[in-house]
C-alpha cells in the first residue's frame, strides 16, 4: 500500500468513526447548554421571587407573611396589598410561562414543583384567593386555568368555579374536568 491508500484508508475511518463521534459530542455539548440555560432561567425566577419577598417585608403591617390575612385593613392597606398581590400573580405568570411544560423531566420538574409550592401556599391565604378573579383578568389562559386548577385543589371545586364564573376562565374547562 502506497500513501496514497493509507491515506484514503484513513480518510474512511474518520468519515466512519469521527463524523458521528462529532456529532455525540455537539449534541451532548447542545444538551448541557440547553441546560445550564435552563438552571439561569430557574436562578432568575427565583432571584425575583427573593426580591418579591423584600417587597413583602417592605410591608410588614399587611401581615402577608402570617397564618391569616389582615383583619380590617385600611384603604391604603388594601390597596398595597392589592398591589403586591399582583406584583406577585405577574411573577407567578412569569414562572408558568418560562418553566411549566406538560411533561417534564425530572430535573425540570423539580425546580417547578417550588413554583407550585409558592402558588398553593399563596391560595390558601384568603385575602389573596379572594383577590384572584381581579388578579388573574387578562392574564395568558392556560396560566388561568392552571391557576384555577390550583384552587380546586386547595379549595375544593366550588371555590374554583367562582372563578370561572367571574369571567376569569370565560368557557374554558378547568384542566383535569372533562
């Protein structure tokens, strides 16, 4: 074999062997920046939410971080705590929307289960459930109905079909009714 065959010989054994060992490691290397983006979109939700929660200690006289709401609330009161609520459905919306997949991976799932922790803790709160017909106008639908779908868990059906009848919802069934 001269060299020229050697080196036709070796061009095959890149072209069979290293073209798709380049494309392994350009789809892992895709895999691992897809990734990380994920993991610096996660961080920045939930830098917002720890600035969220300033904003929350900011206002310490609406009790918002305490077991029931503010008994009888001033109209300055009612209307801060309005605004913050809805600082903070705007971030809750901002979560579903960059975080929320109907299937998820494990990793993925975890990191949207605190977001789903943070709603459901916030809907217990009467003066927020109370407030979410308001809230949520306007907001994308399936946020809504996501939404909706969390105060039927915490609330039982009848709380979350008030928010369909309040228009919130319009004719859209909530997810998991048939």
């Amino acid at each position: 074999m001269d060299v020229k065959d050697w080196l036709e010989t070796l061009s095959y054994v890149v072209t069979v062997v290293g073209l798709p060992f380049a494309v392994l490691v350009y789809l892992r290397d895709q895999r691992k920046e897809r990734d990380n983006d994920e993991e610096e979109q996660y961080q920045h939700l939930s830098d917002a939410y720890n600035e969220f929660l300033k904003v929350v200690l900011a206002n310490a006289d609406l009790q918002l971080r305490s077991a029931s709401a503010l008994p009888n609330p001033t109209p300055e009161q009612a209307e801060r705590r309005l605004l913050v609520f809805d600082m903070l459905i705007s971030l809750f919306e901002r979560a579903y929307l960059v975080a929320y997949k109907p299937e998820m991976e494990p990793e993925e799932l975890r990191r949207w289960n605190s977001w789903d922790d943070y709603m459901r803790e916030w809907i217990r709160r009467d003066d927020f459930h109370n407030e979410l017909p308001q809230l949520l106008r306007g907001e994308d639908p399936q946020f809504q109905a996501y939404m909706a779908s969390l105060v039927r868990d915490e609330r039982g059906e009848p709380a979350a079909q008030r928010l369909c009848a309040a228009g919130v919802l319009g004719a859209a069934p909530l997810p998991g009714n048939p």
